[in-house]
C-alpha cells in the first residue's frame, strides 16, 4: 500500500492518510472546511475540487453516504489518494480523477455539493518554482485562477446545491465577487483564528447557487490557547463532536 518516501498519518474518526514529505500534506484547514459545510447525507453527489492526496473527501465520508469525486491534476497525488481510499475500506463510496478542474465536465449541473480547498497564493516566481514543483502546484495559482476555479465549481454544482472554499481572509473580498459573479449567493462564513487576540487567519465561505441574500456569520473559532495547546472548543469541531 505504501510506496517509496510515504507514510500513514491519523486523521481522525479511525482514519489514515497517506502522505510524503516529497509533496503538500493535509492541513487542518482541509478538515475545517470538510466540518463547516453543508453534505448531502443519504441522497445526491459530492465533489472535492484540487483534492491533493484526499484528506476532503475522507473527512467527508464520515458525515455522508453518498458518492464523493475527488478531481486532481497531479498523477501522484491522485494515485495516493486512491490507496488512502482503499486503506480505508472507502474506494465504495469515494473516487479520485486526474483532471484539471477548469476542464472537468464529469457532472456538470449535477452535484449537490462542491468542496474545494484551493491555492492560496499567486502564480510564484522563477525561484520559488524550481524548488518542489509538487509544493509549487498546491500552494499556488499554477493550475487555475481562484476564479477559474470557482467558475468550474459553479458549473458543476446543481440548481441550488451548495459550494464550500476555505481561504486566507486577505482574499476574501475576492473570494464573494467571484462567488457573486458566477451565481453563487454566499450564505455561510466563519472565521478561524490562531489565537485570541490575533487577527483571523482562515476563513471558510458556503454559497448556494442561484441563492437568495442574506449571509450567516457563524460563530469564530480559536485554534490555540494560551499555552499553545488546541482549545476544547478547536478540538471537538475538528472532531466531528
């Protein structure tokens, strides 16, 4: 199941993961998101958009039974994620496809729910690209625009189904005009902070598509104590409870 340089992390819920330090490993951000939103639970489709090794969807599963497509440009990434999948007893109910997200028709109109944690930054200079392109790929905007992204997810997404992103707050103003210029009505936000007294570093943002306004702001979330040890409150939402 393993291959060369890989690894088998926890991540909750009885669940394991494959990763390698070679390419991008999961961040809570990704289990955040898979907790903040919306998930069709006996009925409908789910798909992860840029799902990296797949951390979206099996979070995701644990919430839900219905079918979950992960999409993923990167070979390597998908094909760990299939094994994850399979490791878990899980490749029933979640599939991986290596497509770009900005060219993948595979349920056009038809899901009730979209996932996507994306990169978060711009296209990166000469210097930055060399170093891991697989890092590179998954931090920033190599693959697709933030837009492109959510113009894909908006095509995808059925009438009034649901899409989920998880983003830093500084491209957040960004993140609603695009979700408005493609026909998805934000209706849910929550902001996460490492710790109190310091500014939001993550926030997560749900739309409807052809929603009506009126945008629910949640209650924040603190990350981190004083003591930097995870809050009780950080830790049941990242558990499920």
């Amino acid at each position: 199941m393993l291959q060369q340089g890989e690894r088998l992390d926890y991540i909750t819920d009885g669940l394991y993961i494959i990763q390698s330090k070679e390419v991008f490993a999961f961040s809570i951000d990704a289990v955040l998101l898979a907790r903040f939103t919306y998930v069709p639970r006996t009925r409908g489709t789910i798909v992860d958009l840029c799902s990296g090794n797949g951390i979206i969807p099996l979070v995701l599963s644990t919430r839900s039974r219905v079918p979950i497509t992960g999409i993923e440009i990167q070979s390597r990434l998908v094909g760990m994620a299939q094994r994850s999948a399979a490791y878990n007893h899980l490749d029933h109910q979640i599939s991986f496809v290596e497509k770009d997200v900005r060219n993948s028709h595979l349920l056009d109109g038809q899901a009730d729910l979209i996932t996507c944690n994306p990169p978060y930054f711009d296209t990166p200079g000469e210097k930055e690209k060399n170093k891991n392109p697989h890092l590179t790929a998954a931090r920033h905007e190599e693959n697709g625009s933030l837009e492109e992204i959510i113009a894909s997810a908006a095509k995808l997404v059925k009438q009034k189904g649901k899409v989920s992103m998880v983003l830093r707050p500084e491209r957040f103003p960004e993140l609603m005009e695009a979700y408005r210029k493609h026909r998805l009505e934000p209706k849910r936000v929550k902001w996460i902070y490492p710790k109190k007294g310091k500014e939001a570093n993550v926030v997560l943002l749900e739309g409807i598509k052809d929603g009506k306004p009126g945008l629910a702001c949640l209650p924040p979330l603190t990350v981190y104590d004083e003591h930097g040890k995870y809050t009780e409150e950080f830790r049941k939402y990242y558990e499920g409870q």
